[in-house]
C-alpha cells in the first residue's frame, strides 16, 4: 500500500488524516481532531517532537480484529510532527518463541540479567526494567527517550575500546560492556545486547541486558593541574570510540540515500536520510562535548588574531544558506563593503555566529527573515543576530545560557551546550554574549569582541 499521511499537533491532536489513518484512529477509540488513539504511533510522534530529530521505526497498530504492522517515520515540526505510515502488512501469527534465534538470544541475556532495556538505532531508551529506574533513582517515564548513556557511564576497555559503540557501526551483538550506573545506588554492570531487527529486516536499536559486576570505584580527586597532550588524548579517543564509526554510518546512509545503483523506494531513500540525520545528530554532540572538555580547562586561552566580525558573519550566512533556503528563511546580513575589526580568534567567532544563525533559522517562521548587523560601541565590535521566533521570556534569558538548558526540550533543537560554549568561548577572547527578547516578538542576541582601531 502506497503512503499514508497525518499530522499530529503540538497537543498531541491527530489534526489531519488520510482515510486509511482516520480509520485506525476509529477503531483505537479515537476520534478525528481527537488525541491520537493509537498507542505505538502516538508514542513514535512524541518521542519526534521531544528530542527534535526525525524517528523511522517499525510499529503494529490494531485494525478491527487483526493487527497491522507498519513503518511509521514522523518528523518534528514548529507546531507538531508530520507522520508517513507504510508497510501496512497483516501480521502473522506470533512464531513460538524457541522458533526465533533473537528471542532465543535475548532469552539467554534474561536468564543471567538483574534487569533489562531496549534501545532504538541511536541509542535511546525505549524500554527500561523497573529495577532500572528505581536502582538510578530516576522513573521510567523520564529515562524513555533518553540516551543510554543517560542511564549508564560507559567505561572503555583495555583496548581503549567501546564495546557497545563498535557493535552499533556493525549492527552485530556485543557483551562484555563495562558500565556504571548514574545516580541512585551506583554501581559497576555488565551490559550485553543484541541487534533488533524489524519486519522489513532492518536494524532497529538493540535488546539489552545488565548483570552486576560490583560496586562503583571510588571516584579519583579532581586535579587542577593540566597535562600536556591531555585533551588531544581526549579527542583521540574520541575519535576512535565515537566520532569514526559515526562519520561510517552517515557516509554509508548519505550513498544509499543518493542512489547510486538506480531508483529506490521512496520510503527506502527516507529511511537512509534518517539513519543520516541521527548520525550527524550524535556526532555534533560528540563535537559540542569536545568543545566543552576545552573550554572548561583553566589553562584555555583562544588565540588573539586580526578578524573582520563582518566577514566572520558573511562566511557564516553563506555556509547556512541551504538550511536557510530548506526552511524558507531569509538571511539579510552584512553588505559586501561592511567591515568590523575586531581582536579574536577566527575559528572561534566563526563557530559563535554559526551557532547564532543556526538558532535563529531553526526558531524564525517559514517566509520570515533573520537579520544581521555590525556596529561599534565604544571600544567594542558588535555584532547582532535577530530572528522572528516566539521570543525568549524575561525569566528563561539567563537559562539558556546555563549547560544543557533548553527552554522548551520539546521542540526540536539541539544539545542544550550551544549557547553555554558560545558565551564561554565570547568571554575567552574578552568580549560577551548576550540576549534581548520578549514572548512572541523574536529574540536578538549581541556578540561582542575588542573593536581594533585601523591602522
């Protein structure tokens, strides 16, 4: 069956519907306009808008007396999440369990297991056993959509390995995982999984167990003293746990997505750009968590270099303008003669205005504009981002500068790092971040940096 369309609002209201959807929602209880009935696709839909990453997973939802399994990929928007249901397959009657190796397997993870937990393909929670949440001191509810490293530290083996990590670029099973559990009663666990698999054969995240190794270590005093060579080790390891199997995954994902070996399924091409998507999604976190290992040394110092914020700002508008033209934004920034020198390093000023404009896209409505201006107060160079959003209240102005605050977690963005490394690395070079807003007129924020007198 070809795709079918909804969209459900930011209310969790299925708002529209394709007769074939409308229908599930009828026979779920629900009605048209009404909170979405069908549990697993409601489910999917928020999960979507909470994180604010496109989510393509399998599902079964019940039609009359038979159940139905389906391909949901629901994609967060401003004002809900956009739904596309296909498959739309009978399901057979269940196999006994002995029937299946996954189960078979999963069966011997439980047999030696204190507790279990699911995962989908980027990590995230999406079943966790109650002795789970009790033993982290957190609930169920708040862990669901979580990362896993939410729920556990992860600890590298004496290879310098993440066992976990290399088994997802693999998609194989992994055990032998050395982990620590967050909050509550710490203490070591054992973690093992294997791949789920969905009804189209695709990977689908893992099925996972945790078996207790012992107590947590005592955690090692915090020294002030920096090492040379330490946060490149830190990197290095990075690279080798994270950051190289993630750029496998999205390089891979990106050439399916392109086709080269002839037309594929709509849905097929969807499914890559997602698997795509979710990787540059945990690799900017991986990029966010290097930045703040290195902000936050004490020994930081951003070099002192001769920059034009002007140009910095037409660099940055001209490396956005696709994201900006997919959104349907318009960037009126700095005039061709413009010029603002200013004392700062050119990567780091670079890297604020990018994260300023990449803000000010996400939140400025379809057909709106975001602005872009220099002038000079003073002994400082400014420059100003403004966009048309909803505006930041007078009470959230100081959070969103804190580590991990978004105002809103429920609509899509990022880490909740951005802004915390954009003023640390603004005051790194002596000059500032700020914000002037108010609910539902837009926000502008004002990058400041030494104004360099002309030669």
């Amino acid at each position: 069956m070809s795709v079918v369309r909804g969209r459900v609002d930011s209310e969790g209201r299925l708002v529209e519907a394709e007769p074939r959807l409308l229908a599930l929602q009828q026979n779920a209880g629900g009605e048209p306009g009404g909170p979405f009935a069908v549990p697993q696709i409601a489910a999917l839909a928020r999960l979507a808008r909470r994180l604010g990453i496109t989510i393509s997973r399998a599902a079964v939802a019940a039609d009359g007396e038979s159940d139905i399994d389906l391909w949901v990929r629901a994609v967060p928007l401003q004002d809900g999440v956009d739904l596309a249901l296909s498959g739309w397959s009978e399901r057979p009657p269940r196999a006994p369990a002995s029937s299946s190796e996954a189960e078979r397997q999963a069966d011997f993870l439980r047999a030696a297991a204190d507790w279990m937990w699911e995962t989908d393909v980027a990590l995230r929670l999406t079943a966790v056993s109650p002795p789970a949440a009790a033993a982290s001191g957190q609930s169920p509810a708040d862990l669901l959509g979580q990362p896993l490293t939410r729920l556990f530290r992860l600890e590298e083996d004496t290879g310098g390995e993440l066992p976990l990590l290399a088994a997802l670029a693999e998609q194989r099973r992994f055990e032998g995982q050395i982990a620590q559990l967050r909050g509550g009663k710490e203490g070591r666990y054992r973690l093992a999984g294997v791949p789920l698999i969905d009804g189209a054969g695709r990977f689908a995240g893992f099925r996972g167990s945790a078996t207790s190794v012992g107590e947590a270590a005592a955690p090692e005093p915090l020294s002030t003293e920096f090492h040379p060579g330490e946060s490149g080790a830190f990197s290095e390891r990075l690279d080798k746990a994270l950051r190289t199997p993630l750029a496998h995954i999205i390089r891979n994902a990106e050439a399916i997505g392109a086709q080269p070996e002839g037309p594929l399924r709509t849905d097929y091409a969807g499914y890559a750009e997602d698997i795509a998507a979710a990787g540059r999604h945990l690799l900017a976190l991986v990029d966010d968590l290097v930045d703040l290992q290195a902000i936050e040394r004490a020994d930081f110092a951003p070099e002192q270099e001769e920059i034009d914020l002007a140009d910095v700002a037409r660099r940055a508008a001209g490396l956005l303008s696709v994201r900006a033209a997919e959104r349907r934004v318009r960037i009126d920034g700095p005039a061709a003669t413009d010029v603002l020198p200013a004392t700062g390093e050119f990567k780091r000023a670079l890297q604020i205005v990018m994260n300023l404009l990449t803000n000010a896209i996400r939140y400025t409505p379809e057909g709106g504009s975001v602005w872009v201006r220099t002038d000079r107060e003073g002994d400082l160079a400014v420059l100003v981002v403004a966009d048309q959003g909803k505006g930041i209240a007078a009470e959230d102005q100081a959070r969103v500068f804190e580590k991990f605050e978004r105002v809103d977690p429920s609509e899509p963005g990022g880490t909740g790092l951005g802004l915390y490394i954009a003023r640390r690395l603004a005051r790194a070079m002596t000059g500032d971040l700020g914000v002037e807003s108010a609910a539902g007129q837009g926000a502008r924020f004002t990058f400041m940096l030494p104004f360099r007198a002309g030669e």
